[in-house]
C-alpha cells in the first residue's frame, strides 16, 4: 500500500521590498515629521516651563501640543515600519489609537479654554458655550475606527501568516 508523505515547507519567505516610489515617500515623511517633532516636544517643554501659553492663549497652545504630539507618534511608527520592513504592526495600531484618543479629547478639553474658536459644528451649544466641538470629535472617532479596522486587518494577515 502506498502511503502519501506529506511535507509542509516552513522556510520563511524573504520579505518583498518596498517600491521606490513607497520608499521615497515613506523616507520624505520620516524626514518631515522628525523635522517638525523635534522643535514641536521642545516647544511643548519649554512652552509649559515659561508659561507661553498666557502670551499666545491656552487654547491654541493646546492645539499645537496636541498637533505636535500626533505628528511625533507618526514619526515613531514611520520609523518602525522602516526598521522593521512591514507596512502592518501592533505599533501603527496604537499610534492610530492615540492620535484619535488625542484628537477626541480635544474635543472635549478645546471648548472649555480661554481663546477657544468653535468649527461651526458644535454639540450641546448653550450661549457662549460649546459642549464638545462636533469636528474635532467626527475625526477623532474616525481615527479610532480606523485603528480598529488596522488591528482587525494586522490580526487577518498574522492569521494568514501563521497558515502559510
């Protein structure tokens, strides 16, 4: 009788490099948002340390804190996806989720500084004043949706690595 042999190859395929165009515009954001975090943290830093924000307004230092902190965390995942050579990871789905965490507590925390100018969308809007700023909060909710779609897609293609 004959019996059937079955083999399973587990060599690790050789990851597929980046295309040129990829890698050009992957190498130009790590470029950019590094040279726009670095003054961006030491802005924040100093900013609270000499008390800036009572000259420029609470509210828009907050916004550019705020900004400068989601451009650093695309800096750091940037930065990992090159490392590391693969589009997908737990990093890029944390960063999305603190960027849109970010972005939805603003929402919040915006309305109620000195200096604050309502977006035209508001939410719960009393007088003088907003609840929540309603765009602020539609694009910090669409960036947490979109990192739950990245993470239900990472799992999907870790799922299918582990099968080939």
């Amino acid at each position: 009788m004959d019996e059937k042999i079955y083999t399973t190859n587990v060599e690790v395929k050789p990851q597929k490099p980046f295309s040129r165009g990829f890698r050009f515009l992957l190498g130009l954001g790590i470029f950019l948002t590094g040279v726009v975090s670095i003054p961006g943290v030491l802005f924040v830093v100093t900013g609270i340390g000499e008390q800036e924000w009572k000259e420029m307004g609470m509210c828009h230092f907050v916004t550019l804190a705020v900004w400068y902190a989601c451009i650093l965390c695309c800096f750091v995942f940037m930065i990992k996806i090159m490392i590391d050579r693969t589009y997908f990871s737990k990093l890029l789905v944390r960063c999305v989720r603190i960027i849109g965490g970010l972005v939805t507590a603003s929402a919040f925390i915006l309305p109620r500084l000195p200096g604050y100018r309502n977006s035209g969308f508001e939410i719960m809007h009393f007088g003088s004043v907003t609840l929540i700023d309603g765009g602020i909060l539609m694009i910090g909710v669409l960036l947490l949706i979109f990192a739950a779609i990245i993470k239900e897609g990472f799992a999907m293609q870790k799922e299918l690595d582990e099968v080939l």
